[in-house]
C-alpha cells in the first residue's frame, strides 16, 4: 500500500514539498524508497494529492506534488472531551478516536482525575500516526488541554454535551442523540465526582447519557459513543474511497 504522510504545506499540481526530517528517515530508512516512488500526501486543506519522491536521504527528503486523489471534504462534527487515562491507554484512546472521526479531542481534568497532564506533543504525533493510516483528509484538532470547569465554560452553546454519566439519572444513548454539532464527555477511571454530575445537569446544552448497565473503562465508553454517534448521524454511510 502506498504511504500517506500528512504534512504542513500547501498541496497543488506540480508543488515540490519537503517533509520533515522524521518523515525523511522513516521514507528513506525504514521503507527504503527512493527517488520515482509514489507517496500520497494531504495536510487538511487541499485534499489527497498522489506525489512522487524527488530526492531522498536520511535527513532530508523532498517530493513533487502530481494529481489530486480526493478534493477535501469537511469532517463529522463530533468531538471527544475525556478525562485522559494513564500511558498506553491513552495512547488507544486517541488513535481509535481518530479513526472513528472525532474532529476534535480535549483532554480534561476532573475532581477524581489521576493523570494531571498530558505529553501534547506526543499525543499530536499519535493523532496524526492514526489520521494518515486510517485514510481521513485532517488530523483532528487537539484543543489545550484544560480543567473540566474551564472547558465547560469555554464550551459552545450550539452544540449538544453528551455526558457520559455511570450513575445518576440519564437517557439511553441511542434515544438521546440528535442531529448537529455534538461531543462527548467521559469522566476518568474514578468516575465523576457527584458535584460535577450536579453542575453539568445545570447546563442548557448537556445531555446526560447512559450506555447501559455495564460499567466500562473510559476508553470502552468513548469509543461506543462515538461509533453510536456515527452510525446514527455521521458519515457511516460513505463507503472507503476507491483506488485504483
Ligand atoms: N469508577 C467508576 C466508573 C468510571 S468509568 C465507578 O466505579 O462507578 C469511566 C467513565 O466511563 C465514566 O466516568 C463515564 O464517563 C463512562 N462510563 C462508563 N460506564 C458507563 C455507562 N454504563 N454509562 C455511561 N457512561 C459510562
């Protein structure tokens, strides 16, 4: 299969564009490609462009821009608010998030949260790891991440909160959700202290939402929510594009 690097620049027929050095290493030493071969490329704004490999060596590589595979699309509006898990299984979280179309994610920091930071820089190399393998046309945004509180208050009234609540009264997911701009919230592996339930009940644009009697790991209730919220309202219905 033909490698897909995202990359920063501006995609156009005949465009010569130079990828970072770890892009470099990773065509030129690990795949061992060289000068002539194809690579697809994309950067979130210009579509999906096939290109071909100019010059390569293990420090710099640079690669000539030939025909647009796919004109850029928007992405599903949907986007993952979570309490980050610890290493790996954040790790997961991100990439499957990906995958699933989240357009943006935002690390949040709740009362029961254990994890109080989170590696931006590594977490955006992961999204953008997951974005080129599975085929979408943007890397989702990562928005800073930010105490529960503050990201509430920063939250857009247009748009629908799913939170995903373990106890306290809620709708079943499936019943809940609506049409339009949406996000998810999941608590952390403590579960949301009672106070936070309280104040989110409070808010005109949350929705506390339930995914049945099991209780699940934080990723588990993410990535079910995400794929519900897919099948029923996003672009589930599209099929993979077709390459020849
Ligand atoms: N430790 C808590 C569970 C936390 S599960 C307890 O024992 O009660 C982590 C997060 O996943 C929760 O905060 C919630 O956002 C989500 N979650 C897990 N199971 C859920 C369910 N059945 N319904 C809705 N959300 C759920």
């Amino acid at each position: 299969m033909t490698i897909r690097l995202h990359v920063d620049a501006d995609l156009a027929e005949g465009a010569d564009v130079a990828v970072s050095p770890a892009q470099a290493h990773y065509l030129g030493s690990v795949m061992r490609l060289g000068p002539g071969d194809p690579v697809i490329l994309f950067n979130g704004r210009d579509g999906e462009w096939a290109a071909r490999l100019a010059e390569v060596n293990r420090k710099a590589a640079r690669l000539v821009v030939e025909t647009r595979l796919r004109p850029q699309a928007p992405e599903p509006d949907v986007w993952l608010l979570f309490a980050p898990p610890k290493g790996p299984r954040l790790d997961f979280v991100t990439e499957k998030a990906t995958e699933l179309g989240a357009a943006l994610l935002r690390p949040v920091f709740t009362r029961r949260s254990v994890v109080t930071r989170v590696n931006e820089e590594k977490m955006r190399a992961h999204l953008i790891e997951a974005a080129e393998q599975c085929e979408r046309l943007t890397v989702p945004v990562l928005a800073p991440p930010a105490p529960l509180d503050r990201a509430l208050a920063e939250w857009p009234s247009d748009r629908r909160l799913f939170v995903l609540a373990e106890h306290g009264p809620s709708r079943p997911l499936a019943e809940a959700l609506t049409p339009g701009p949406a996000g998810f919230l999941v608590g952390p592996e403590g579960g949301f202290d009672k106070t936070e339930l309280d104040a989110l009940a409070g808010l005109p644009f949350a929705v506390a939402v339930g995914l049945g009697p099991r209780i699940l790991r934080a990723e588990t209730a993410a990535l079910a929510a995400l794929a519900c919220w897919q099948a029923r309202h996003g672009d589930w219905a599209v099929g993979p594009a077709f390459r020849s």
